[in-house]
C-alpha cells in the first residue's frame, strides 16, 4: 500500500531495486575509471590550472573592463559580460577534459586493456552506462569549482554578485553542454580506430559548442533569461539523444574487430559513383531511387522540421516583441514598382542582383555552404541556417499582422508562390547536412567509414541534381518574376 504500482503490475520500490541492482556494476566501474584519471598527473594537472588560474584571469579581465568602461558610463555592457566570462570559466574545463571521454574505448584498446574489460560479466549497457558517467562527472564537477572560484574572486574584488535565477542558469547550462560534448565524445570513442583519429574528430564537438556560447553571450548581453532555459532544456534533449545513440550502437564484438579505417581513393570514388549514378535509368530514379533517399531521410526531415520551422518561428516571435518596426517602414518608395524594389534588394547586400539566375544562383551557394557547416558541425549550423530566414519571415508577418494587415496575405503574396518549391527544396539539403554531419556518430558499415561516408555524398550529389536544383530554379523564376509582383501590388495598396 502506498508505494505504488509501476509497469506489470510491480511496486516501484521493486522496480527501483531491480534497477539499482541492474546498475550496480556500472557504478563500480564508473568509480574505478574515476580513480584512475585522477591518478594520471598529466590529466589532473591541465584540469586544476584551468580551475584555478582561468579564473584569475577573467577576473583581472573583468575589473580592467570595468575600470575602462566608467570613464564612458557604460558601466551596463561590461556587467552583462560579466555572467559571460562566468560561462567562459565553466566551459574551458569541459572542453579540455573530452581527452578523457575520447579515450574512454578507443584509448583502452590501443593499451591494449580494452580485451580484460570486455572480457568481464558487464553487459554492453553497464559497460557504456559507467563509461560515460566517469567521463561526464570530473569535468562537470570542474566546472562548478571554476565558476564558484569566479564568482567569489568578482564579488570580492569590483563587488559584482549574480542573482539566484542568473547562478542557477549559468550552472544548469555548463552541465548541459559537458554533458551533450561528454556524451558526444564516448560516441566517437566508440566508433574510432585509434585515439589520433578520435582527438581530430573532436573539433567537430568543440566548434557547434563554441559557436552557441556566441550566442549564449548575445542573449545575457539582452538579459534573456528565457533564451537560456530554452537552450539549456535543447541540450538536455540533444544529451538524451546522443546517450541513446550510443547505447544502441556500443556493441563489444564490433569494438574488438574494428580496424583502422583507412584511406583508399580508388574504392571511395567506386563508391560514390555507387551512389550518385542512377542504376536503372531516369525513370527508375524517380519511381524507385528517390523515394528510397527520402524514406532513409525521414528522421532528419522531422528533425529539421521540428527545430528549424519550429524554432524559427519562435525567434522570430521573439524579436518581434523585442524589436518593432518603426511605422511607417513598410510605406517605402521601394515597394513601388520591379525597378525599385530590384534596387533596394541590391542595396541591402544580401543579392547580387534581382532576376531569376541571380537568385538561383545565391540559393545554390547558400545551400551548399550549408552542407559544408553542417559537416564541421554535427549538423548543428545547417539547421541553424535554414532557421534565420524562417524566423525573418515569421517576424515580418507578425510586424504586419501589428500594424492591422493580415498577415496570411502576406505570405500568400510574398513567400507562398515560391515558398511550396524553395522551402521543401532546402529542407532537403539541411536533412542531408544533418546526415553527413552525424555519420562519425554511426557505426560504420563493413567497409568502413570512409566508404560510407563517400556512398553518402553520391547520393546526396545525386538528389541534389535530381530534386533540389529544378525546385530551387523553379522558386528562383516565380521569386523573381511572380512573388515580387504580387508583393509590390499587395504592398503598393497599403
């Protein structure tokens, strides 16, 4: 009575036990790799200089900004930097510390002590369970101790102390990004040859992580406490993500039977011919080829639609309300006829020109840019990409919709005609960045990774020219010629 009755009809006191039995022995050996890193000097020394000497000097930083900026008054801009450096101090530890999670398999197997371990009674979860949680505590603890050792030497020093709310958040989102990079690392740990290969594949983490502290910055620089939690709650579920990717891929028998991945140019071009050549001819690709490339792409797709149409459309709610437009902005000469509206989308530097294969033509660049980012970042920036244009269109319409005029007009006229074909087009690509970023999170196939990734981008070359570029040249002559038209009518009767 009164404890409850979970799946099966079992207490939750049994299931807990059952549990905590079942995790005992990944506690034991999370304890025993804790205890051998902190035994390594050449681990532990870097750690303790980063915690205790990186925070003396951002403090020093810190009261040199201060001293400079009060003899402007801009005493506010140097404050709200001040909770930044706290995140730079809690995230210098975690950084560093992805030594530890790399060679959490990969650096066992070169000592050659990866075989004792495997060999023993842990199941293949209890193995990757405790792993994981010693490569994810010491830095995370790490980078408590620094942003504590920050906090106290500013509060002594210029008398500056965060708020309750502000202390929490920064804590909350140092943990999130250790433990999204931590649980990143022992993915790829798992997945490489040897621990050279494994340290070069961590730029791949380092740099969407470095890149969201740029962002992080900009929005304590608007005191957005609620961009925060958003982010940090985004890298929980990233964290959830990458945790069950790698206990669904951590298998002991591949572990131990992988060989070094290496290079062949001649079986790599083989195999990106493979995928970029249509097998069947034209009308086998189209029935057959292309509708199997999207079916392996739908759960990039849902991915990219859920964070990229769903986030931008949120951001640009939020700027909405943040940043207005002036009245009267919409009213400008420009909208008047093609001529001027063409010179005022050449004047903003964002086209080249304004007709059809000028637009084409920033599209192609822009989306195959994408692709390349998207690969340097684990996919991370291809969806940030494609949700910055989302989040204009959803500012714009809701400015408008301010202002008394519907905005579903708006978008009929202005972004619907090319929209069908341009959006679904960049979809597309943004899915199959997200793919190629993510293939080093993947267990190879039996030739390698190398192979996989080459078949990868022939029959992303190969969907590219089938689907992508007729949607994108459609959408460029109907922007140019149709959508623009019909916006300057729409606009012109204001």
């Amino acid at each position: 009575m009164g404890q409850g009755i979970g799946e099966g009809g079992i207490s939750l006191r049994t299931w807990w036990v059952r549990q905590r039995a079942e995790l005992q022995p990944a506690f034991v050996l999370m304890l025993r790799e804790m205890k051998d890193t902190l035994r390594d000097w050449r681990i532990l020394a870097p750690i303790l200089l980063l915690v205790t000497v990186f925070p003396f000097l951002a403090n020093a930083a810190a009261s040199k900004g201060l001293t400079f900026v009060n003899q402007y008054g801009a005493n506010l801009i140097i404050e709200r930097m001040f909770p930044f450096l706290m995140l730079v101090v809690g995230f210098f530890p975690c950084t560093f510390s992805l030594v530890i999670a790399l060679e959490t398999f990969v650096g066992e197997k070169e000592r050659r002590s990866l075989e004792s371990l495997l060999a023993t009674p842990l199941t293949d979860l209890q193995l990757y369970i405790g792993k994981l949680l010693a490569a994810i505590i010491p830095p995370v603890i790490a980078s408590y101790i620094g942003m504590i050792f920050y906090t106290l030497l500013l509060g002594f020093s210029v008398g500056w102390w965060p708020t309750v709310s502000l202390f929490l958040v920064a804590f909350v989102l140092s943990t999130a990004q250790a433990l999204v990079m931590v649980s990143a690392a022992v993915i790829v740990s798992a997945q490489s040859t040897s621990v050279r290969a494994a340290n070069l594949v961590a730029s791949f983490i380092i740099i969407p992580m470095a890149l969201l502290l740029q962002a992080e910055a900009g929005l304590l620089l608007f005191n957005n406490f609620t961009g925060l939690w958003l982010i940090a709650l985004a890298l929980v579920v990233v964290t959830i993500l990458f945790m069950r990717m790698g206990i669904t891929l951590f298998n002991r028998e591949r572990l131990l039977g992988q060989e070094i991945d290496q290079l062949n140019f001649g079986k790599s071009l083989r195999a990106f011919w493979a995928g970029f050549w249509p097998r069947k001819g034209i009308g086998h690709l189209y029935r057959r080829e292309i509708p199997s490339l999207l079916r392996l792409l739908r759960p990039y797709l849902l991915f990219t639609l859920l964070v990229a149409l769903g986030g931008g459309v949120l951001i640009g709610f939020w700027f909405a309300q943040k940043l207005p437009l002036p009245a009267g902005a919409l009213n400008s000469p420009a909208y008047l006829d093609l001529d001027a509206f063409s010179e005022a989308a050449e004047g903003s530097g964002l086209l080249p020109g304004f007709s059809a294969w000028t637009i084409f033509g920033h599209n192609v660049y822009t989306l195959l840019m994408t692709v390349l980012l998207g690969f340097l970042s684990i996919g991370v920036v291809a969806v940030l990409l494609l949700a910055l244009p989302i989040g204009i269109i959803a500012y714009i319409a809701m400015q408008v919709g301010r202002m008394g005029i519907s905005p579903w007009w708006l978008l009929a006229t202005g972004v619907l005609p090319h929209g069908i074909f341009e959006i679904p087009a960049a979809m597309l690509v943004t899915a199959y960045a997200l793919r190629l970023g993510t293939i080093l999170l993947r267990t190879p196939e039996k030739d390698g990774g190398m192979m996989d990734l080459a078949r990868d981008l022939g029959q992303f070359c190969k969907l590219f020219l089938a689907v992508t570029l007729p949607l994108l040249l459609l959408a460029a002559w109907i922007e140019a010629e149709v959508s623009s038209r019909l916006m300057i009518s729409f606009l012109s009767g204001l």
